[in-house]
C-alpha cells in the first residue's frame, strides 16, 4: 500500500477535528480530490473509521507511551500518531515497520520533522509492547468502559442508568463492530427469492433477514450502485428498524401520507412499496438538495406517487390540515442509535443534544394538525434516549387527548407492542431506533 492512503486518512481526520466535517462525507469528498481507488480507498477508509471508532482508546495508549499528555500534542501531530497507533493495534495485513516509517513521513510532509522523532519512538513502543499493554484503570465503571469502547463518559452514564453494566457494554461493543448490509426488496418489481437468486449469479450472497419481512441482508456486494439490481430499482438500502415505520402506519393502496422529514427518503419508498404505489405521498424536507435525491430515487425504483414539497416540519400548512391518513414525523435527532455506522456521532457534546426535544416536539406538534380524524401519527428517531423518544410522545399526548397509542403485534423477538418501540443493535441486530404509532380519534 502506499503512503497516499495515509495522507488522504490524515486530511479527512484533520478537517473531522478542525471543521467538524463528518467523517463519511469529508471521506467522500477528499478520497475524489486524491484519486484514490481501489486497495488504497479501502485502507483509507479502514482507517478512518478505525480511528473514528477507537480514538479514545488509542489516545489512552499513546498517551502510556509519550512524554507529552495526548490533548497537548500540536495538531496534527495527534492525529499522526493516531493513524499510526490503529494499524499496529488494529491491521493484521499491516507490518508494524510500515505502520511506524509511514507515520513518520507523515511528520516530516506535514513540516513537523522535530516532531518525527517522537511518532517514531513513540509507535515504536506501543509496537513493542502491543501483547503487553497497561492495564485500563477499572475503579471507574464508567470510565473504564469510555476508554475501553471510545464512547465519551457521559453517554456511558447513561447507558448504564438505562440498561445495566452488562447489556451497555454490549450495545458498546454493538456500536464498534460493522452493521450488516440490509435492503428492502421493491414488491412492484421482483419478490425476495428471485432477488436472492438474481444476486447469487453475479456472488452476492443474500438471505432473508431473522425477523423483518421484506428486508435481505447482503455480503460481497462490492460498489452496490454498480449491482444491475440496484440499477433496475429492485430494492433500496433500508435499515430493518427504519422499514418497520411503514407497518406502525398501516399505509394502505389509495391513501394519502405525508412524510415531514423524509430525506433521504426511504421511509417514503417504503410506504410507497405498502401502497402498491397507488395513492399519494407527499415527501418533505428543508432543502431541495435532498428532494432530488428522494426524485432519483422514486425514479430508480419506479415509484409515481411520490410528490416533494420543501417545507419545515414547524411552519403551518393551513391547506394540509386534517387531510391525510397518516403522517410519518421522523424527527431531527442525536443518531445515538446509529453510532456503528457513524462512528463520529459519538464525540457530540451532550449540551448540544439538550435543544433537540424542543424541536422535536414543535414539529410533532405541528404534524399533529394534518392527520384526519381517524388517521395515524408516527413518530419516530434513531436514537437511544428517552428524552427524545418516551418522553417527547408521553408529553404530546398528555396536551392532546384525541390521539392514543395503538397497540402493534410485531414478529418475534419483539412480539406485541403498547404502540412505541424502542429498538437496539445488542438485542435486535438493528439500528438503535424509537418508533410510536398514535391514533387520532375518529
């Protein structure tokens, strides 16, 4: 592998931590600019997302190792030593020589060529001492599991009030592992088993997933948007717990939803699919940008029914009130509960999160409005916390007393609901996810 790998994985680390650029997207947009394919992407992302996925970890290390405490190394020394700590620790396929002489280059390109000396003592030591690291300090419950799993203590804390130290640790461990690769077949098109077939002749591997009907879960796809079943719309990227919003709504051909927050728009294809694509859809968001991803998308399925209007789920539509059958308000959140495929979710500073139920509840009050009597509501986020979920439905029902929760049977392992379901990946191998289904009195 060559260097460039690691100097494309160092610029999109440095622009995560300077800018705060998402990884995903600052990985997209610098792996164009560098022209890197390939071998070399792979390793690029690999350790992006490793870095991502164990940064407090590895600092705890590096931090063992060098005379200078972590958050005190000039930028983007740090960083270097970063990268180069995960493939020793991390890449098998990786020589520890080539791990410590690439970072050390790195030093040198970034014009830190004093500071050279230090990643490579540095590295060389954790190299050496990779079967024999110290100890993380476990008096601290929540601490030790911070460093151990990389997520920031205060989210551990609450894990731990929510679940107890042994399902927490597992969600943590869920959050650092590869979320499977799970597609919704499109109906109007193709069935799952000729699908699975389909994908099998071009070494696809595809099986029915454990307990979500409609939904295959794929390995060896390579570039999926280079699959000719992709290309032909015969099913769309949709995680499990995300396909299960369309059942809470109980979407039925000929009717008419509105779908708040729809981008990127699968919860929209997914209704449409329940529809039998007869009926109407009306897909919003905030920016149109998004919009003509979710028209690409219909097209590339074959959906009609899907219109898109741009609009903020908190301003009134005084011509949308009491029309529609259902409404699907799938809340701006903290992504709590999608931290195994956006790594960098975690490093959110809590206050940030604390305006979030306020928005929330603005925009479900306002959606409210637009479901007929008789009608459904769903709300739901992919996130974990019940200040998003819980306690945002609980009080709106507490000041609207014509909407109830419905009760939902569901396949096992989740069995008969109450009308609100909080899923997460340790025990139902999904996104971590809230949904609440409410009905408006007829």
């Amino acid at each position: 592998m060559s260097t460039s790998a690691r100097e494309t994985a160092l610029r999109v680390l440095v622009s995560c931590r300077t800018n705060g650029a998402w990884a995903d997207a600052a990985l997209k947009a610098q792996l164009g600019r560098d022209g890197l394919s390939g071998p070399d992407a792979a390793l690029c992302s690999r350790i992006v997302y490793g870095v991502m996925q164990n940064r407090l970890l590895l600092d705890f290390y590096i931090g063992a190792y060098c005379s200078q405490k972590p958050d005190h190394l000039q930028p983007p020394l740090l960083d270097i030593l970063r990268v180069g700590a995960y493939q020793i620790l991390f890449l098998d396929k990786v020589p520890d020589s080539a791990a410590v002489n690439t970072s050390v280059e790195l030093a040198k390109l970034c014009k830190r060529g004093q500071a050279a000396g230090l990643v490579n003592a540095v590295l060389r030591k954790i190299s050496q001492n990779k079967e024999n690291l110290p100890n993380i300090p476990d008096r601290d419950e929540a601490r030790y599991l911070s460093i151990r799993y990389s997520h920031p203590k205060w989210l551990v804390k609450r894990l731990l009030a929510l679940l107890g130290r042994e399902e927490a640790e597992a969600f943590l461990a869920a959050d650092n592992g590869v979320a499977p690769l799970t597609v919704q077949v499109n109906p109007l098109k193709t069935t799952p088993e000729a699908l699975i077939a389909g994908l099998a002749e071009v070494g696809v591997t595809a099986r029915p997933h454990p307990w979500v009907p409609g939904c295959l879960e794929l390995s060896g796809t390579g570039d999926l948007t280079a699959l000719e079943a992709f290309r032909a719309g015969d099913f769309v990227v949709q995680d499990p717990a995300a396909r299960l919003v369309s059942l809470f709504a109980e979407v039925r051909p000929g009717q008419r939803v509105l779908d708040v927050c729809a981008a990127p728009g699968g919860k929209s294809f997914s209704a449409a699919f329940a529809m039998e694509d007869r009926g109407t859809i009306l897909a919003c968001d905030l920016h149109e940008n998004k919009l003509k991803r979710i028209r690409e998308g219909a097209d590339r399925l074959g959906l009609t029914c899907i219109e898109t209007e741009a609009a903020d789920g908190r301003t009134p539509h005084p011509d949308w009130v009491g029309i529609f059958d259902a409404v699907l308000v799938d809340a701006p959140c903290s992504g709590l509960g999608i931290i195994r495929k956006k790594p960098d979710t975690r490093y959110k500073k809590a206050d940030d999160l604390f305006t979030l139920p306020v928005v929330q509840a603005a925009i479900l009050e306002n959606a409210a409005t637009y479901v007929r009597p008789g009608g459904m509501l769903v709300y739901s986020t992919c996130t974990i916390l019940p200040e998003e979920n819980q306690q945002v439905t609980d009080a709106f029902l507490a000041e609207h007393p014509e909407f109830f929760r419905e009760n939902i049977a569901l396949p096992e392992p989740v069995g008969e609901t109450d009308g609100q379901l909080t899923l997460w990946p340790q025990r139902h191998g999904t996104d971590g996810f809230y949904i609440c289904r409410m009905r408006r009195q007829a």
